[in-house]
C-alpha cells in the first residue's frame, strides 16, 4: 500500500531584527509602502534621494515585485516620483508649494482642533495632558526625541476629533511634509515657540472653545514673519 504523500509544510523563514513586519492578511507590497513611508517622514529617507529597488529588496529579504508595487503605492500618495529608466526618487517639494501645503495643514489640524474642543472625551484629556507633559520634559533631549512626542500630541488631537475621514487627510498631508517639518523643529527657538503653541491649543480644546482652538492650531502650524523667513534661508 502506498502511503499519501503529505504536502509539504511552508514555514516561515527566521526574521533578522529590523527586518519588514508583515500583519495577517497583509500583502508584502502594502507591509513595504508603510515602512518606506515611515522612513521618509523619520527623514530616513532625504527628499530627492534615489530609492535602489535591488537594495531594498535584499535590506528586506524581499522580490522586487513587491518593491515596486511599493513604488506605485508611494507615487500614489506623491511622496515618490517615478522617473522611468532613473527609477524612484524622494519626491522634493519647492518653498513656495511647501508654504502653500503647510497653510491648507493649518487648516486641516485647525479643523481636527476645532471639532476636538467639541467632542472630547475625559480620558482624551487626560491623554492630553500627559503627552504634553512629556513634550515639555522632552525639550531637554534634542529636535528628534521632541518631535516624536509632538506628533503624539497631534495625532491625540486627530483622534479627539472623532472624525476618521479627516484625521486620515490630514495624516497624508502631514507625511508629505513630514521631513520639512522636522526642518522647523531644527530651527533656533522652535522648541520653546512650540511648547507654548501647544499648551494654547491644549487649553482652547479643554475649555470647549471652538474658535480658539481651531485658530491657535492653524497659527500653530501655519509660517509666519520671522519664522517664514527664518525657514526660507535654512531651506535655501
């Protein structure tokens, strides 16, 4: 009698430290897209730097296939430009649109503040609060550490909202400008500038003031004066 063949058992290969995480039911392609866009926003990823579809597939132990389906997903949201036979670049982004994109950021996360300072929750406050207090001891450990804090405190805002569409626009357009963000953050008494900022939208949303949160968020985010000016020389 011969016996059945069992089929073969797939196991998933040992995965090195560092290596690209995939959720159930994920593809590779969708997995890759997420990480590359983190890395971009981190300033991983320069603006106008070349993407090497062989070196990320050997850094993730992946095909190409996914790589460049990756690409598309990245061109899709504009934070990559495809350029043919040159491949893929960081796409940069000019001053003047870079100006125009963090006014329309104002008003979005003036939106996300707005309707914040109408529907938080207790908890959310509370969360608030704490994130905000870690920004201040933040202050001490450079323009990294703090900005990573600062966007927990934004994105606790985006969450207050109660609004999911929004919150994901806003998201999107806030990874597109993500590395020139990280720029301002550099830049000579930011930090400061931006804790102050923070605990005027904080104390709008808390009081339940609509209209002063949405307008200390927009002048929050939106560059102005000297500080407009002290970001074209250094973008320059």
């Amino acid at each position: 009698m011969v016996k059945p063949i069992k089929p073969a058992v797939l196991t998933a290969p040992v995965v090195e430290p560092g290596a690209l995480p995939v959720s159930p039911g994920d593809t590779l392609a969708a997995a890759l897209h997420r990480r590359l866009e983190a890395e971009i926003a981190d300033g991983v990823l320069d603006p106008g730097s070349r993407l090497d579809e062989q070196e990320i597939a050997q850094r993730f132990g992946v095909s190409r296939t996914p790589v460049r389906e990756a690409f598309r997903l990245l061109a899709a949201d504009r934070l990559v430009e495809l350029r043919g036979r040159q491949g893929a670049m960081v796409r940069s982004i000019g001053v003047h649109t870079l100006i125009e994109m963090f006014q329309v950021m104002g008003e979005l996360e003036g939106l996300c503040a707005r309707l914040a300072a109408r529907r938080i929750a207790p908890r959310q406050i509370e969360r608030l609060r704490e994130i905000h207090q870690r920004l201040e001891a933040a202050a001490a450990d450079g323009p990294d550490a703090f900005y990573d804090v600062n966007q927990e405190f934004h994105e606790a805002i985006y969450e207050a909202s109660c609004n999911a569409f929004l919150a994901e626009e806003t998201r999107k357009l806030r990874n597109r400008v993500a590395a020139y963000r990280r720029r301002v953050t550099r830049m000579p008494s930011r930090i400061g500038d931006t804790i102050r900022e923070h605990a005027e939208v904080m104390e709008a949303i808390i009081a339940r003031d609509p209209d002063r949160a949405h307008a200390s968020m927009r002048a929050h985010l939106t560059l102005l004066g000297d500080n407009l000016l002290d970001f074209i020389a250094a973008f320059e």
